[in-house]
C-alpha cells in the first residue's frame, strides 16, 4: 500500500531528507551542497510503502509558476508506482 503525505512534523521532514541524501547524494554522486537548497520555501511530501518511508519530493512556487522537484525513491522500492502516485498526489 502506498501512501504518500504532505511532510508536517520535523520528523518526517528528517526522513525525507535521509531518502534525498541516498539517492541524491550516495547514488548518484550530487555534492551535498546542491542538494540543500530552497528548503525553507518548499513544500515537502513523503511517500510510504507498506508502512516504510520509501519516497520523497516537494514543489515550491518559483516566478514561472509552480516547479515539481527533488523526487527520489530507494531503490528497493523502485517500480512499485511510488512515483505516480507522488505526481498524483503533489
């Protein structure tokens, strides 16, 4: 079952960011410094799967409008629909 939830605890918002920092900056090699940005004005989401904190995104308002980004799934979740049902949900 997944679930995904707009992030409003610091706790969810910790584990958004480890799933970011694996996937982002373990796997594919982003310096850290890249991926922390634009956080204070973003809205956050975490995707769960059969209870476990498996994905995550956010969106936040730009001049052109709204952007869809960050979106990251561990890869032992990975082609489960995680991501379709964040751009459903976002």
């Amino acid at each position: 079952m997944i679930i995904v939830k707009k992030v409003n605890s610091e706790t969810d918002l910790e584990k958004v960011f480890a799933i970011r920092r694996q996937v982002f900056v373990v796997e594919q090699n982003c310096p850290p410094e890249l991926e922390w940005e634009n956080e204070e004005v973003s809205v956050h989401f975490l995707a769960i799967f059969n209870g476990e904190p498996a994905g995550a995104c956010r969106w936040r308002k730009t001049e052109l409008g709204y952007k869809l980004e960050r979106f990251a799934v561990l890869q032992e979740f990975r082609g489960k629909g995680l991501a379709q049902e964040m751009i459903r949900t976002v």
